[in-house]
C-alpha cells in the first residue's frame, strides 16, 4: 500500500493526527495526550493491524524530545513512523507495554539514557546504566569530563 | 546486588546466573526467582559491557562510525557493516557497482553460516556435549581463514564501507570458498548424527521454551528465534536489499515454535546460504568495487532507517541528520536486544535445568544487547 493510501485511512482513524511526507515511510504526528488512544487504535485497526513495533527511541532537539515508534503490519508489511513530542522540562509520556510487550525493555532503555518518564510503566528501573548514575547520557547536554569522546 | 540473593516472604529462592557464567556466553546477569526448581520469574540485569555507542557515534563522521557497529554483535560484524553503510548510501543516494553488491551478499552469508556454527558448537556445549563445539569450529576456522585473506580481519572485519567494499576479493578468494564448500558439504551430516538424532539432546529440546506466534511478535522477537514459531520475518524475502530479490531461497519457517523448532530453524538456514553462495561464487561481475564517493560524507537533512537481516534477526539503523558530517542521532535496533525481552515469558513455570536450552536457542550475543 502507497504512503498516500495508508495517509487516507490513517487520518480517518486518527482525526487529531498530523502528517510530514517526504521520507521514506509515511510520518504520522501525535499530540502526547491522544498517544495512548491512538497506539490502541493502531494496533487493533482491522484492515491493517499494526502489531510489530519494531523500534522505538527518542531524539533530544534540545527544545523538546520526539519520542519515535516504528510500526509495522506484518499480515500486510507496510510500516508507518509515529511520533509524538515531549516537553523537556516535564518529559511524560504513557507507556505502550500493555500493547506490545517488547516495548517494557525499550522504554526502560529510554527512560535510562534519556529520563523520559513511561507512566504506569510496570518495571521502570535503569536498564544499562548502574542505578547510582547521574545524569541521562544520550540528553545533547549532558557533559562527562572522563567518560567521554570528544572529536 | 548483594541484597537480591536470599529468599523472598514467600519462601521462593533467588538466584543468580552470570554475569560471569559459560552459559550466559558473555555478561550477562540473571535474576531468578525459583519455587523449588520452578522458574517464577526470570530478569536480566544489563550493561556490564555497555559501551553507549550510540553516543559515540554522534560524535564520529559517517566514514568513521561504522568501526564501532563492529564491537556490536561481534559474529556478524560484516552485515552491521553492511547495514551502516545501505543507510548512509541511502541518504546520499548512491547506487553502488554490481560487483560490491555480490561481494556484500557473499560476505554476508559466508558470516551468517559462522554464526551459526558457532552457536550450534556453543549451544551443544551448554547441553553439556563438548564434542560438537570442535565440529563446529572445523569450518567456521575455514570461513575465518578466507575472511582474513580478503578483509585482514578475522572478527572485526570493517570490510563494507559507504560505497561498496574496502577492497578487491583476495585472488584465492574462488578457490578457497569453493574448497570450503566442498569441505562443508562432506561434513554436515556430522552435525545431524553427532546432536539433531540424539534422543538426550531432543529431549531436553522439544516442548521446552515454547514462543507462541501472537508472543512472538508481541515481543518483537525476529530472526531465527521468531521463524521457530512460524512468523515471517525474513528482511531478505520481506523488504530485499541488494541483489537478494534475484536470487533463489527460501525463508525457512517451523511452526512448532519450542527449542527445537528454532534449533532446526539455524540448521537449515545454514543449507540456504549455502546455496546463496553457490549461485553467486562463480558469477561474480567484473568492474569496480567501490562507487566513486566524497573524501567527506554529508548526509542531507533527514532521518533514513535500513534493515538487514543478521544472523539473529533484524538489525536496525536509524540515522537522524541535521546536514552535518556527524549523526545528530543514532539508534540501532538490535535484534540481541528485543529477542530477550521474551526470554521471561518462555521461561516462567518451566525448570531451572530448562533455562540453559531456552537461552541457548534464542543466540544471545551480549555486546548486541547492551552497545
């Protein structure tokens, strides 16, 4: 199915949605209020379930953070990009493990390196970091005078 | 962690495998909590050898950060090679020569089946079979040994760069995979009569772990471990990269989907990439096998996300740009790293002794998992 295809469904099911084309896949805008609601829409949606998350991470724009899901059917294998902004101050965010459950390990990952935090999370501890680290590495300014390359 | 080993209110065991245990094959820690011999709970504990190469990487250019996804999951260091260097192509829109895309693909299957060897002689050696761990590294020395001749490396080969290949194959290189083909197909009998048919090893194999296909890809399993329980996933069938949509194999599924449906899984997979290489080991083009590319590499302004298929599964990467000559940020989907989210699940209500079998078929390599 064309991105424009999946474009005309999706904005049926997700009226609040925003979309950015141009990349690859197509880039589906989420308010952080509305993500959990959608994320359950996506998964269960009929025609093309979104069953697979196959990645999911965050990216530090020094502003905000932009939480990134990587979604994928695999009765029909079109994949789609969702993201959804977070304030940097408060980064708050409901967690998606009751839906797909390979998600508890990315979002602990996440939560660990950049210090969003997954509401009703069922396990949010550090993950590969020791539990007295301070500070979330992967934040753009996090600064670590022995620990770190710089080039 | 001290405080974790004991016993909890209810009178249930905790224990402690790893990090420094054979059969974690690596660092890695687990948590369990057993009732008896029962398994009620089993939880990882990560990054004793986590390197945060994604941080690393936001400061080297797109030429230099490829070194690092060597260090990863260290058995197929050539396909997450390959996978850095499709995704920098694809944001610089090269088309790379004929010739580098079949040495790539050659490279590729050449790793997966080294892979699989070692973790077949791994797995055997878990089960307490010491034999078949010298089987195994009868021929993945051999693959070694061409990968030394043509890459210089035998584990951190560095050998696919933006582009196409570092360098020309090695002239032996024909001969030498031929002989090793040759070698390979007197010998791979060895591996069903010494562990496939033996009734102790099947055993402690069927029936134990057992990933149902909706968990599987609830979980996000992929690679082998997920094709044991009959989901497709195969990124080569799937969504082809290179020149894999021309050539002739097949995506090897079981349904069963317990150790021994992904143990037999990596078995024959290893005959599909051997028919991969025959098809391509005398049709090698001529021409160059580099594309023509900028001492300096600047990715537009964009996000570009690649997948290949490694020996475990699904790597991802995901390069985020801001035009510059560095990633502004880098994350690779590891396929270690979401196939033992579902190692609790398999595990819980079986048998301590189950455990080591479980993980085994899953082929965890640590580095992959923690980065």
């Amino acid at each position: 199915m064309s991105n424009e295809e999946i474009k005309t469904i999706i904005s049926a099911l997700l009226p609040s949605a925003s979309f950015e084309e141009g990349g690859e896949w197509l880039n589906i805008g989420i308010e952080v209020a509305d993500w959990k609601e959608a994320a359950q829409k996506l998964r269960n949606y009929e025609a093309i379930p979104f069953n697979f998350l196959f990645c999911l991470t965050c990216v530090d724009w020094k502003t905000h953070f932009t939480m990134v899901y990587h979604l994928r059917s695999t009765t029909t294998l079109d994949n789609i990009v969702v993201k959804v902004k977070l304030d940097r101050e408060k980064p708050e965010i409901l967690t998606v493990s009751d839906i797909w459950r390979g998600a508890e390990m990315f979002e602990r990952e996440v939560y660990d390196l950049f210090g969003v935090i997954f509401l009703e999370h069922p396990d949010l501890r550090r993950l590969l970091l020791t539990d007295d680290w301070v500070g979330y590495p992967l934040r753009k300014d996090y600064e670590d005078p022995i620990n770190m390359i710089k080039l | 962690m001290v405080e974790e080993i004991g016993k909890t209110a209810e009178g249930d065991l905790i224990i402690n495998v790893g990090p420094q245990h054979p059969a974690t094959h690596g660092v890695l820690h687990l948590v369990i909590t057993l009732n008896g011999e029962t398994i009620k709970k089993v939880e990882p504990h990560l990054g004793y050898i986590h390197r945060s190469i994604e941080k690393m990487c936001e400061s080297l250019t797109y030429r230099q950060f490829i070194y690092c996804t060597s260090r990863m999951d260290y058995l197929s260091a050539h396909i997450n090679n390959h996978a850095c260097a499709l995704t920098v192509e694809k944001g610089l829109g090269i088309e790379i020569p004929e010739r580098a895309q079949v040495i790539r693909v050659l490279m590729d299957e050449l790793t997966r089946i080294a892979s699989h060897e070692l973790w077949w002689g791994a797995m055997a050696m878990d089960l307490g079979a010491f034999t078949p761990f010298f089987h195994a590294f009868r021929e993945r020395e051999s693959i070694n040994d061409i990968m030394e001749e043509t890459c210089g490396a035998r584990l951190t080969m560095n050998y696919m760069v933006p582009g196409g290949v570092m360098m020309d194959l090695h002239p032996n290189f024909q001969n030498r995979v031929k002989t090793f083909l040759k070698l390979y197909k007197q010998k791979i009998h060895e591996y069903d009569e010494l562990v496939t048919g033996n009734i102790i090893f099947q055993n402690r194999m069927k029936g134990v772990g057992y990933l149902s296909k909706e968990a599987a890809i609830s979980y996000g399993v992929t690679g082998p471990a997920a094709r044991g329980s009959g989901v497709s996933c195969d990124i080569r069938k799937l969504y082809p990269y290179e020149i894999y949509n021309q050539l002739d194999f097949q995506e090897i599924l079981e349904t069963e989907g317990d150790s021994f449906a992904r143990y037999m899984v990596r078995l024959r997979e290893m005959n599909e990439s051997i028919k991969i290489i025959e098809q391509l080991i005398d049709n090698i083009p001529e021409g160059d096998f580099q594309a023509k590319t900028k001492a300096v590499l600047k990715l537009p302004k964009g996000e570009f996300y690649q997948r290949v298929e490694t020996a475990r599964g699904e790597l991802g990467v995901y390069i985020v740009s801001e035009g510059g000559t560095t990633p502004y940020r880098i994350k690779f989907r590891s396929p270690g790293f979401s196939n033992l989210s579902c190692l609790d699940h398999i595990t819980r209500g079986g048998k301590i002794g189950d455990l080591i079998a479980s993980m085994g078929t899953l082929d965890l390599v640590i580095p992959d998992i923690d980065r």
